[in-house]
C-alpha cells in the first residue's frame, strides 16, 4: 500500500516538529520545510535517517518545489511568539500572505488537502469570553501586535477563498496557548520565561498586573486535536485549545510552587493591545472532533519542567 505523503511548513519548530512526529508515527512519509528563522534542526534531529522523514531547508514565501504526489500539507510556517514578530514584522507578514499563497497554490497543484496553523490571537483583544469561533475579534490593525494577528486573519481568508474559488479541500485551526518539550526557553512567551526564571532563581517578570488570563494547553493534546481537524470533514476553524483559565499571577505562583524556587515576582508595564482574557470555547471540537484536552496542566508543567532541567542551558 502506498503510504500517505505529508508536508509540514514549519516543521522545525516547537509545534511543527511534534506533528512531523505524530505523521511519522501514523505511517505517513513525512516532508519537513523550514528556513529555520525560528525553527530548529534540534527538533527534528531524531528524525534524520528515519526512511519516512526528509527535511527541505526553504523559504515558503519563495516559489516551492516538491516533486511526487501528496496529500496532506500542514502550514505552520511562521514566527508565532511576542519577541518573534516583534522583532521579525516584515517576515511574519510575509509568510502570513506570500508564504500562504505559495503553500496553497502547491496544495491546489497536488490535490492536497491543505490545513492552516491559525490562532487565537485573530481574536485580539476579545469582548467576547470565552471566544467562540463565530466571534471576529477586536483586533488593531496597526498596532505592534498587527502584524501577527492580521498575517493569521488574511491567512484565514485567503484560505476560505481558496476553499469557495477552487474547491481546495481545506482545514483551519485556531491554535490557543500551547507549551511543552521544545519550547524556546528566550521566545518570548510566559511559560519557557517563568520556568527560566524559577529554574535559575531570578525575579520572574509579570507584564501587567499578573490578573490578565491565559489557557494552556499541553502539546500532545494540541497535536491530538489538529490531527483529529485533519482527519475530519470540517472546513471553518476550529479552536482547539484547553479552556481551564488561570491569571498569569497565579500561574507564575504555580511555576514557582513546582519548581521549589525561592523566586520573587517583579511586574513591568503591560505590552500594547496584550489581550486581557484568552479562553477557548472547544464546544465544536468537542462535538465534530470528539477532541478534548486529557493533560491536566499541573502534570503538563511538570513534564516541560523536567524538560528545561535537562537542557543545560540555564
């Protein structure tokens, strides 16, 4: 039997790799693309030699070239943290647009059904919670954090227009908080910081009054969900995500409990347009995908711990 040809667009970095696992894992021959601006080849080193897995180091914005058939194409290329866009605007626009463009247009190429990487932040900062997905957001435009958010709701767009005009068999993920083994300890994000920060005793930094919330969701039930999204009929997003909510005081408390760190909490200004709430509604998951999270966040936290530990790096 011919085995199932997958390509993951960002498949080098923290998420992207842990799905070219899971393809492997089902029997699909994997094709990794990454021009490893944020990614890592450490990622996918274990995967190197395995007959199923091959790695194109490539630019997606760039014309693609990949010969043979395929049927799946996963597109998770993008800077997906606060330091990241921040620091990288133009490319994260770039790949949002460009990069969306060419990955659909290998996908319409191939007959390959195409799934997006979007996320929660096409919310914004919400007026809505928990968000739904048939909530459209409270996003700035031309904010600082503009260029994350609106790269993700044209990549979203241009892929229902791709679904209407050329009857391209897509799938949207609208991807809530997510941590785990692999995350970049300096990406920016709470999680890898806090750890950081608890691990080495320093101050750990809150941004805001800490009462701001956020939802975490471990990534083997993320990468549960998106596989289940693949696998499924349905076109418009989905969020897939873990809706028990928790303020980042609380959660930076949390962090410091399980570490046995003797670290104090420090708060500095809050970012431009940060959402103040972010919590999944996963009713349609729950109900299309028959998907909800099984990793409760404290055993989560101890698994990305242990994980940060082991680096030495710290």
């Amino acid at each position: 039997m011919n085995k199932k040809i997958a390509i993951v667009t960002g498949g080098a970095g923290f998420l992207g790799s842990h799905l070219c696992d899971r393809l492997v894992k089902e029997g699909m021959k994997v094709i990794c693309i990454d021009n490893l601006l944020t990614g890592n080849t450490d990622n996918i080193s274990h995967l190197f030699g395995n007959e199923n897995f091959s790695f194109i180091k490539h630019d997606v914005t760039n014309y693609i070239f990949v010969p043979g058939k395929v049927d799946y194409i996963l597109h998770f290329a993008s800077p997906a943290s606060p330091i990241d866009y921040l620091k990288l605007p133009i490319q994260t626009l770039k790949v949002g647009s460009l990069g969306t463009h060419k990955v659909l247009g290998l996908a319409k190429e191939k007959k390959a059904r195409f799934l997006l990487a979007s996320t929660s932040e096409v919310y914004g900062d919400p007026n809505v919670h928990p968000q739904p997905e048939d909530y459209w957001g409270n996003v700035n435009p031309i904010g600082p954090r503009g260029v994350y958010d609106e790269a993700k709701r044209f990549a979203e767009a241009l892929t229902m227009a791709y679904y209407r005009y050329h009857g391209l068999d897509t799938r949207i993920v609208r991807i809530f908080n997510t941590f785990g083994p692999r995350m970049r300890l300096n990406d920016g994000r709470a999680l890898p910081a806090f750890i950081a920060q608890a691990l080495t005793g320093k101050d750990i930094t809150i941004f805001g009054d800490g009462m701001q919330t956020r939802s975490f969701c471990f990534v083997s039930d993320q990468v549960e969900g998106i596989f289940k999204l693949l696998m499924s009929d349905e076109v418009e997003p989905v969020n897939i995500g873990n809706p028990e909510e928790i303020t980042i005081k609380d959660f930076a408390e949390e962090i410091i409990k399980l570490t046995g760190s003797k670290s104090k909490i420090v708060y500095k200004e809050l970012p431009i347009d940060d959402p103040k709430v972010r919590q999944p509604d996963i009713s349609k998951a729950k109900k299309i995908l028959k998907w909800q999270p099984i990793i409760e966040r404290n055993e989560g936290l101890k698994m990305a711990i242990e994980y940060f530990k082991n680096l030495n790096v710290l």
